[in-house]
C-alpha cells in the first residue's frame, strides 16, 4: 500500500490515534486540519469504543461526514441513521461491576450514553490486570459469563458476544461502497485488531499495545498521532508538516506490500 490511490478508505481509531498520546484525550490540531483534506479525497471513517453521541459529535465538529462506528462495533451511524450492530445489552453487567467494585473501577461519564458496550476508568493505583481478573470472577458467579471484557489502555469495557470493530467496520464499509482490500486501518490498542478481521489493511502506531503491533501488516514509526501523520505522508495524502523525513524512510522500507 505504497501510493495514494490504492487507498480507498480510512478507518482511525479515536483515543491514542488521533490524540497526541496514549494518556490523555488532546486531540492533534495539525493532524485535524490534515484529515479535513483526507475526507474529501476519500472517506475517512471512525471506529472508536466511545458512546456514539461523543463520536458523531467528534466526527462533526472534525467535518468528516461519513460512517462512524461506535461502541467498539455496536452502533453505526451515518447520515442520520443509527445502525444496531449489537443485539444483547451489557447494562445489567455493568450495574454489577459499578456496585460491587467502587474502590476498583469508576464508571465512564458516557455510560448513560451508551446501549450496548460500557466503559470503566481503572483508579489509579489499581493493576487493570488484578481487576481485570476480579471483574471476570464476578461476572462468572452471577451469571453474565457471556460478557466480553476488553481492556482499551483508556477503559475497560464490557462487550456482548457480537461486540466487534470488524463488524461495525464492515458495516460502515458497506454504507460508503469501500473495498477491504484498499482500505487502511490503524489503532493503538490490542482493541483494534479486532479491525483486521474486516479483510482490511491493518496498521499500529508505535506506541501500541504490543498485541497489536504483532498482527499489523505495518508498524508506523512514530507514537499516536505523530504515527497517523506519518502514515499519511508515506501514502501521498495531505499530511501535517511536521513528519519526519528519517520516519518516512523507515515506513517506507517496512510497506509489507
């Protein structure tokens, strides 16, 4: 995937891809101004485990006017219309968690948002791993084994058994006509690769979780956006200027096609 045109689609992750880090929410202003350009060259589609409100309002106020998925693959919306990808709601599984693990977990603001997928901050101090562990026990024991957990870097998020990027992707795909074999998709976290079942290119900021570095068809050389940015240079798209040469080099000398 070395030129321009052979790239049809874009699908980004949210949080640690488009923020400048993979610890706080602050979005690139230089690489914002440069994914405007993308979308009118092709559509640039979010795939993201926030609440679809903060997506599509991200998405608006970005003026990228195509498909977002939300909710890890649960919710597609795309020109007024909101697209039920899940079928079973996690909410009872979270009340759980949300009573019984106060000292471990804080409940996501969106949570009141959400329909399907719900998130939980881990408190400072705790291991995500031991809690991880202690979530899984206490959904085991009352009887909502069928809940997925899964561990953004963000938030640990209860998943129904459908829960996928990959679907809700395929489904996004699908809206605006995009061929997997042409599309890229890049994220920062084990969550992401979920996205690579779409059929799709898959690509890792360096920062990512190595999980999903493992699987990526490419590795950008550098961390979150600076890493997208990156990544946009190499394809010949309008790109921040503040890309490396040097990065350039070493993405293209890695382009796995």
């Amino acid at each position: 995937m070395a030129a321009a045109g052979r790239v049809c689609c874009l699908a980004l992750d949210v949080d640690g891809t488009l923020t400048i880090s993979r610890t706080g929410f602050r979005l690139d202003l230089g690489l914002v101004e440069a994914l405007r350009l993308v979308a009118g060259e092709v559509p640039v589609i979010l795939v993201t485990g926030n609440s679809l409100p903060v997506a599509a309002g991200l998405a608006r106020y970005l003026d990228i006017r195509h498909p977002v998925v939300a909710e890890n693959g649960c919710l597609v919306y795309h020109a007024g219309r909101i697209i039920h990808v899940c079928r079973r709601s996690t909410r009872g599984a979270a009340k759980l968690l949300s009573e019984k693990l106060k000292g471990l977990l804080e409940p996501s603001w969106q949570n009141r948002f959400r329909v399907y997928d719900y998130a939980f901050t881990v408190r400072r101090g705790v291991s995500p791993r031991e809690v991880i562990a202690e979530a899984r026990r206490l959904l085991d024991a009352n009887g909502y084994s069928w809940v997925r957990l899964g561990f953004s870097g963000y938030a640990l998020h209860t998943k129904p058994p459908e829960a996928s990027k990959a679907r809700g992707l395929q489904t996004a795909m699908r809206l605006r006509g995009c061929r997997p074999g042409c599309t890229l998709a890049v994220g920062d976290s084990v969550l992401d690769a979920e996205m690579s079942e779409a059929g799709v290119h898959l690509a890792a900021v360096s920062n990512a979780d190595p999980g999903l570095k493992h699987i990526a068809d490419l590795v950008s050389c550098g961390p979150s956006s600076q890493g997208v940015a990156a990544l946009l240079m190499m394809l010949g798209m309008p790109a921040p200027s503040g890309a490396g040469r040097e990065c350039i080099a070493s993405l293209a000398g890695h382009d796995p096609s």
